[in-house]
C-alpha cells in the first residue's frame, strides 16, 4: 500500500487531478467562513466562543446536527455557503425519482443526449430549490432566536442590522450563487478531479467537523469535570466501535451475490463469440446512502411546517414532537429508522428492474443456469433482490440508530452531536467516498502499470472506471489556483495577527 503512495506521485495526470481536487477543496472550507452580506460576523463570532466553552457532550443533534455535518457549518457561520450542496442533492433524486415513474423521462434518458437534457433539468430545479430554502434561510436570521442550531446568538447583539427588503433579495441571491458555485465545483471535481465531485463535497464538510467531536470526547471522557478512569475506559471502548462501525460498513459496502450468467455460443462469419460464463453483481446495499437522505429530508419537514403555524405552533404535543426531532430525540432514531427500512425497499423498487434485465438478457442470448429466459429470470432477480434489500435496510437502519445505542454504552447525553461522528451516516457516507476514490486511483495505477493498494486482492469494483476519463486540468489553471489560495492564506494570517496586537 506503501508503494501505491509513492507511485501515485509518479503518474503526472493522477498527481495533477489530486492538486486540482485538493485547491478545490480548499476554497469549499474558505466559501464555508465568508459571512453573508449584511450579517454581523462579530456577534456569531462571540456566540462561537460561547459554545466553544460550553460543554460539547450536551449540545443538540438530530436534525440540527446532520444539517450543521452536510453544509460543513455554513449554517452557523451564516456563509455564503450556508445550504451546502444538499439543493442539489434534493434536486437529483428528485429528477431519478420522476426518470423512474414519468415514462417520458424514461424514453428521454435511454435516448442519445437524453443524460445531458435530464442533467440540465436538474440543474434548474436545483436552482428552484436553492431559491427556496434560501429565503427560509435569510427569513430565520431575522429572528435566531427560532433557529434550532443557533440558539442564544441573540444573547450577544442583532445578528442582522438592517433587514430591509433589499438586503433580503441580496441575502437570497447570495446563497443561490454560492450554492451554484458549489455545483460547478462538484462538476469540475468529477470531471477533472478525482472521485465523485457531490460525494466529496460532502464528505470534506463531514470531517471539517470531525477534529471538532474528538476534542469534545476527550474533553468529556478524560479532562471534564466528571471524568474518572471508569470514561476514559469508556473513551477506549467508543474508540473500538468506531472501528468495528467502520470495518463492517466496508464488509457490506462491498457486499454483493454474484449471479452466474451463461451466454450461447454465436457463429458470425469465422468468429465465435459467447459460450463463456459471466457474473451479474447485485449489491447488498443497492440503495447506498439516499434512504438515509431520503428519511432526514422526511424527518426535517414537521418542524419547519409546524413552526410556521402559529395557532398550533405553541401546541404541548408539537413542542415535544419538535424537540424530539431537532434534538435527537428517541422518537428521531425511531422514525429514522423505519423510514430508511421503508425507503431502502422504495429506492430499490424504483431504480432495479428486473424484466429490463432480464429482456437484455434474452436479447443478448444470456441466461442464468437452472432459470428459463423472461418472465421466470425477472421473477428469480426480483425474489433474490427483495432478500438482499432486507439485509441491506436491516444493516442501514441499525447504522442509523447506532448513536443512541453508542450513547446508551459510554454514558454519553441523548442527542449529543459527538456520536453523529462515531456512527451512523457520517461514516456511512465517508467510507463510500473513501472507496470510490480508492477505485479509481487504483485504477489509473493499474493502466500505468503500478502495483495497486493491495496486491493479493482487488477493490471491487475497480474494472468499473476502465473507460477513459477526461483529461485533467491544465497545469497553469492548477499553479493559479494554488498561488491564489497561498496569497488568501497569506492575508488571512496578518489579519488574524492584526487582530491579535490591537
């Protein structure tokens, strides 16, 4: 593995890709601390500093926390970057959804430059989204006071001076651009960078925070006030869960029931083709990480909705169910995960289809040993994937729930965002990135003749990004991009001392 480093270094595009990826990013976190216009970045900086004393264990989770994880904290800093990448995410499965139903969306996108249209429609929707959420944004930092991540901001002065219909209609486009921005880079990432450009976006927004849930364990289980040697066992123990939590997401990431597929000898001309035995790979976790998307987006709309009502919004019933819910409550985990066990089977319904397979199958004088061609081929597939989605839904809603489980074990406080970290979807989503990315840079090691990450085995799925990729970015646009980001850095720093002396 050692050696799979060091030659990715040697490969003059992979090295490029990697740099281009890594300056991206880097303006990702640097979108994240750029306050809105308008917004008074002293009093979120004083209320920072009050949290930041406070005990890290006792802070909300739920809804909040998950919200703070995907937009890297751009809802607290109230940056440009403040709905992160998740309007697009929404705007994706949205799109396949209605590719999955809408047989016109269906013919469109099995047509040639149908992908391109479908991708431009999301584009727009996502840009309808954005425009949305972006004025619930701006409308709740008119009153903090009712924002569940950001509660006692109003406590250190008016976070907007001068909300004015104008700076409302500037608010709003601001977020818009800045989640376009983000768009674009994930673009840019998947086509000249390395990895799936939304996926790593999200994953650096995740563990931009992580540094955050260490310092507060350790604060927690070994220097805080009611630390005794009994925690710090408990930190150990929090610690070799995570990595049991880790090891068994790889398993079943990775998971998949090959199926044999035999295919009839053909005689065209002189040549013979078929005759060999292939194998059709159905994965355990078919439906990957959107049911949990999927539940959270479900979870997230009753205390927006019922907040906005004011007749009811004062209800017992509905403060309970709101804390509940933004808190991490037991009815969170309980909702989430049956929503994602209902959403698993939902996802897999929609996006496999078993008679199209099975016709291609039949069209390519392709057959599964032991099942008769059309009807009886979809039945089998359609059987064997329903009982492949059980365990899959079985294992993403136990991740799920795995948080309250964790804090019940270590002693930790109900819907403290420190366990959001140790299981559940931040890890789910990370090692999936981490993967991914492994694949593909294994990949071009392979075409260049390098040994991979291991040499007495493969990453499945490595064959996978075999077909060429685009060329990476041009070597002057990365040297600009990182002379640009070192002169930020540069001012950044003598600011932050200027500060410091005055």
């Amino acid at each position: 593995m050692i050696s799979a480093f060091r030659s990715i270094w040697k490969v003059q595009e992979l090295r490029d890709r990697i740099l281009f990826t890594m300056a991206l990013i880097v303006i990702i976190r640097l979108g994240v601390h750029i306050t809105l216009p308008g917004v008074d970045a002293s009093v979120i900086q004083a209320w920072l500093d009050s949290v930041a004393k406070e005990d890290p264990a006792t802070k909300g989770g739920g809804i909040g926390a998950l919200l703070q994880v995907f937009s890297g904290g751009g809802l607290t800093q109230a940056g440009i970057f403040a709905l992160g990448i998740m309007p697009y995410i929404s705007a994706s499965i949205m799109v396949q959804l209605m590719t999955a139903v809408v047989p016109k969306l269906s013919r469109l996108a099995r047509e040639d430059g149908g992908r391109q249209k479908i991708t431009q429609y999301t584009r727009y929707l996502t840009l309808f989204i954005a425009l949305v959420q972006g004025y619930f944004v701006a409308k709740s930092l008119t009153n903090p006071g009712s924002i569940p991540f950001m509660q006692g901001v109003e406590r250190f002065g008016v976070l907007v001076p001068d909300p004015s219909a104008l700076w409302m209609a500037l608010t709003v486009l601001t977020i818009v651009a800045g989640t376009t921005l983000l768009m674009w880079i994930g673009d840019q990432i998947t086509e000249k960078g390395i990895g799936n450009g939304t996926s790593i976006i999200i994953t650096v927004n995740i563990i931009a925070a992580l540094p955050g849930a260490l310092v507060g364990a350790w604060k927690f289980f070994v220097t805080g006030d009611n630390a005794n040697p009994f925690q710090s066992v408990m930190m150990v123990v929090m610690i070799a869960l995570m990595l049991i939590v880790i090891a068994g997401t790889i398993a079943i990431t990775q998971a998949q029931r090959r199926i044999a597929v035999q295919y009839a000898k053909r005689v065209v001309g002189r040549k013979q083709f078929g005759g060999q035995t292939q194998y059709l790979p159905l994965k355990v976790n078919y439906a990957g990480v959107m049911p949990v998307i999927f539940a959270t987006a479900v979870l997230s709309l009753p205390p927006i909705m019922l907040g906005m009502i004011p007749a009811i919004a004062s209800h017992p019933f509905v403060v309970k169910l709101n804390s509940q819910l933004a808190g991490g409550g037991w009815m969170y985990f309980l909702l989430g995960g049956l929503g994602i066990f209902l959403f698993s089977y939902f996802w897999v319904a929609m996006m496999f289809q078993p008679s199209q397979i099975s016709e291609d199958l039949k069209r390519n004088g392709g057959y599964i040993p032991g099942v008769r061609p059309g009807k009886p081929t979809a039945d089998f597939l359609d059987f064997t994937m329903t009982r492949l989605t059980f365990a899959g839904a079985i294992f993403l809603a136990l991740l799920f729930v795995l948080p309250a489980i964790t804090g019940v074990v270590v002693g930790l406080p109900q819907g403290s965002p420190i366990l959001h970290f140790f299981g559940g979807t931040s890890l789910l989503i990370m090692v999936g990135v981490v993967l991914d990315v492994m694949r593909q840079v294994e990949t071009q090691l392979l075409q260049k003749h390098y040994d991979g990450f291991l040499r007495k085995g493969k990453l499945k799925g490595r064959y996978d990004r075999l077909a060429p990729m685009s060329g990476a970015a041009p070597r002057n646009a990365i040297v600009y991009l990182w002379l640009t980001i070192s002169i930020l850095v540069i001012i950044a720093v003598c600011v932050a001392i200027w500060n410091r002396a005055h």
